[in-house]
C-alpha cells in the first residue's frame, strides 16, 4: 500500500485478505490517508497486524496494543 493509494482501494485490499468481523471498528481519515482497524486482542487480530507490519506496543495509559504501518497508512488498536 502506497501513500498514491486511495483509502478505498485500501480496504477492499485488506477486505479481500482479511475477515474483517474480526474488528468491530473501521474508521476512515482521508485527511490523514489512514484507516484505523480497532478490534479485541486475539490471535487472528495479531496476525492481521503482523501481515500488514503493524508492530504493536503496548499503550500503558489506554491498556490497549496499537501500532501503525511504516507511512502510517493502516492503523490497528487491539483492546481487552
């Protein structure tokens, strides 16, 4: 995924890849040409990020695990 990308375009790539029933959150900011994934932490979630190389930390004021791709196109933010 390329910044050129449209967000569109973008799910429809990650629709065709992933369930996306897995999130229970999708938000589009074509501002910032992101789109932010929020879901609970599960092994199917992680291994979402971990295909799309989102590496996720863990956020000790939110106590969630969030992580953004390398042009901070894809944003995931896993909660208990």
């Amino acid at each position: 995924m390329t910044k050129e990308t449209s967000l569109v375009m973008k799910l429809e790539y990650i629709y065709e890849i992933v369930n996306l029933e897995t999130f229970y959150s999708i938000n589009c900011y074509p501002r910032r040409n992101e789109l932010t994934l929020q879901g609970e932490i599960s092994i199917a979630a992680v291994k979402v990020a971990k295909h799309f190389n989102v590496p996720l930390s863990y956020n000790e004021d939110t106590g969630n695990m969030v992580g953004e791709n390398e042009d901070g196109s894809l944003r995931i933010v896993l909660t208990d």
